[in-house]
C-alpha cells in the first residue's frame, strides 16, 4: 500500500514535469507550503485524466492485492508472523540503515514530507511574526518636494560574478548596453561586495535593516525599503522570476508581500522561464500613480545557465562549456536591462543594478555557497543610472574611492540616493556572512576559486 500510494505522488510529478530532478524534495514543498487556496488552484491546473488514471491503475493493483491476500492459502496466523516481520525489517531498514534506502523513493517520501513540514511551521511563525511587527511600525516621512525620482527600479540579479561583466573589465563584450550607457555620463560604477553567499539571507540583508552581524533580529523586526517607499508615496510593486514558496524563498516573499503589488512568474524557481516574463509584467501593469517603486527579482545567472537565456541573442551561440553559457547568461541579462531601460527612460529615473551574490566558477565546476567560501561569490556588481542630476550619487560615487562598500546597507544608500531619508549609512566593512549567520569571515582572508 505505502510503495503503491508514494507512487502515485511521484508518477504525478514524472508526468508534469519529467523525472530528471536528483531531488523531489522542491516539488514536495511547492505541495505543503503554499496556503490552501493555493492547493485548490494547483489542483485544478495540474491534476488531470492522467493523474486519476494514475490514482485508478493504483487502486486496480491494490484490488488484485487483495483478491490474491484473500485466496491466501496459509492461516491467517502465518500470515501476520510473516508481515509482521517485513514490516518491522523495512521500518529498522529506513531508520537505521540510513543510506543508501532512505536516499532512494519511495521509501524517502515519508521523511522528506516530515521536514518540509516542520520547515513549513516554522517558516509561518517568522512570516507572521515579522508581518505583525510592520504592520504596528511608525515609519519615517519625508517631505513631498523630497522625492526626486518619478521612478525607481532596483533590479536584483542572481549569481553574478562582477569579473565576468565587460563594464567591469571582463574581456568578453557580456554588457553592451551598459557600456554604451556608460557614454552619457549618467552610469555609476560602484566597487562593492555581497554581504553573504546565499540567496536567502542576502535579500533581505540588502533590504531590510539586518546586516552581517546582526540578521535575524534585525529581519524580523525592520520592514524593508519595499515599505519604507510606500511610506513615502510610491507606489510599489515587487515582480519576481523566482520562486515563491520553499525553504529558500520565504524570507524573500515575507518582503515581497510589503509591496502594493507583488507577482511571482513561479510557485517554485524550478519552474521559471527566461527573465523576459517580467518585462510582459511591465507591460500589462496598470498604472496608477506617477511615482512607482519597483524591485524586480529576475533569474540572472542561475544555474543551470544554458536555461536563463535565448540562443538567438546570445553572444555564444553553440556554446561547447559552462564559461560560455554562464557568459551567455550575463549578456542575457543586459539586454533585459536594456529593455527596462528602453520602458521608463523618458521619466525621472533611478535605475539600480545589483546581485544577490556572485559565482565560482571555471571549466570544471560553478555554484555558490561554498564551505569555506571564496572570493568569486562576493564580487558583485553595484551600478547605478539616473537621468537627473543628483549631487548625492557624486558624494557616493567619491566615497567608493575609499573602500568598497558592503551591500548590508543597500536598503539606506537607495533611500539616500532616492531623497526619502537623510542618513547615508554607508557600509565599508569586509566582514562577510558564509553560508549561514553563525558563520562571519573577513572577505580579504578568503581566496579566488581560480
Ligand atoms: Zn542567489
């Protein structure tokens, strides 16, 4: 019965979306974590003849089981010795042995449901913890004539190793757009670093008021500039190629949902498409108010890399290694760049380009979130373009001479650039957080993956 149930929910996912993940563990989350009217919607778009045909032909096999059982010709006593004993050899086997059968589905399923559910219990407290304590927050106004900009669109890259960007002296022409914005006077290109390795603390370091040392207080009890610009009467949208639901995600989406309008192309970032779904977004927006906020999360240079970006575009166009795709990615993202750019140029705009942190990476080998961490997986870009004058991104501008900044204190430098607040807040610190918050380094001790 258990092998023949589990089968159900992984023949489901091989027909939906073909059974080539290592792991089933995200498409489990997408089931358990998402609210219940979510669960409805799934259902309705993802459940069809072939999953009842599924649910029958499993039904049918337990009939015949127990038509056989039934003309089983031992005595029923014989009979509960012996699955007695296979019972108990399976359960010792899961639990004891650990690998490789609990590694393997369907015996795995049971144990992975238990963890993403109590992942999902604590997930909802902290959500609704931090959506409490915003909800009672006194926010800071600044005065009307304060805000300068018609738009602001902070655009969070993902992955992006700095080293590989033209505009940052990479050989390879990976940034036209960037480079021919660089010739209008009006393109920022700051030195700077991520303050972590992974995704899921770095949002909301750069957004919120946590930092390095001090994250998840500080995450929990700060709102982040998502609300800090609603405050100050922008209008706000967070529009996302990433996921929404799962271990990774959720410390972004609590921030995503400060928003007015928050959409995600994705349930679960296994799903997304290249980042050209966020300009069809823009696009279809409706638009109520001259001054808007915009934080677009796109894919960037996830990996895999062959998957975030059009071939007909693309600078390689038969690539034959990982540098190749990983470049192709990049070039990707200038163009969607571009294409924002082209949308909002002829208001008061404040472009801002970041990314959640860098990439390893080489012939061999790429990723993030490395244990002991490197160099690579800091070195990010920071670039900004504002078609106005502002005196306040040349006083930043001259104080990057002095150091890099640390991108902890993303959330004030935006606001200070944007006029909303008066505090400059920069950040020059070299500490850096490695995978997890108990795990701060000094970013000069760290060595380059190459
Ligand atoms: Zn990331």
């Amino acid at each position: 019965m258990f092998i023949n149930l589990s089968n159900i929910l992984i023949g489901h996912i091989a027909l939906h979306w073909g059974y080539v993940l290592p792991d089933i563990t995200p498409r489990i989350e997408v089931a358990f974590l998402s609210p219940l009217y979510e669960s409805k919607e799934y259902i309705s778009s993802y459940i069809d003849y072939r999953d009842y045909g599924l649910i029958l032909f499993s039904f049918f096999v337990l009939f015949l089981l127990f038509k056989f059982l039934k003309h089983f010709t031992h005595s029923y006593k014989t009979f509960r010795i012996i699955g007695l004993g296979v019972f108990i050899s399976i359960l010792l086997a899961v639990t004891f042995y650990i690998n490789p059968i609990r590694e393997f589905e369907p015996f795995s399923v049971p144990c992975k449901i238990c963890t993403v559910m109590d992942d999902k219990n604590k997930i909802d407290q902290i959500m609704i913890e931090r959506a409490k304590y915003i909800d009672q927050m006194k926010i800071m106004k600044a005065k009307q004539k304060n805000q300068i900009y018609d738009k602001i669109i902070v655009v969070m890259g993902e992955s992006v190793n700095k080293n590989h960007m033209s505009i940052y002296g990479y050989s390879l022409p990976t940034t036209p757009f960037f480079t021919s914005l660089q010739k209008s006077n009006h393109l920022y290109v700051f030195n700077a670093i991520a303050p972590t390795n992974q995704t899921r603390y770095s949002l909301p370091i750069d957004l919120s008021e946590a930092n390095v040392h001090y994250y998840e207080d500080r995450y929990l009890h700060s709102c982040s500039i998502l609300t800090n610009f609603k405050a100050n009467y922008y209008e706000t949208f967070w529009i996302s190629n990433q996921g929404r639901v799962g271990k990774n995600d959720s410390s972004i989406s609590s921030m995503a949902y400060e928003a007015k309008t928050t959409l995600f192309a994705n349930l679960n970032y296994l799903e997304a498409k290249t980042d050209e779904v966020i300009l069809d977004y823009l696009d279809k927006l409706q638009k109520n108010s001259k001054k808007e906020m915009y934080l677009l999360h796109i894919m960037g240079s996830h990996s895999d890399y062959i998957n975030r970006y059009k071939n007909e575009t693309a600078l390689f166009k038969n690539t034959t290694n990982i540098v190749e795709q990983y470049d192709n990615s990049i070039h990707y993202t200038d163009i969607i760049l571009s294409q924002i750019y082209e949308r909002f140029k002829n208001e008061k705009l404040l472009l801002i380009y970041v990314s959640d942190h860098g990439e390893n990476i080489n012939m061999e080998n790429n990723g993030h979130g490395f244990l002991p961490a490197f160099k690579d997986e800091f070195m990010v870009p920071f670039v900004i373009y504002s078609n106005i004058k502002n005196p306040r991104l040349d006083e930043i501008y001259k104080d990057n001479k002095k150091g890099y900044f640390n991108l902890e204190n993303l959330n004030y430098m935006v606001q200070y650039i944007s006029g909303i607040t008066n505090q400059k807040n920069l950040s020059f610190s070299h500490d850096v957080m490695a995978v997890e918050p108990s795990n701060i380094v000094n970013f000069d001790t760290l060595e380059f993956y190459n």
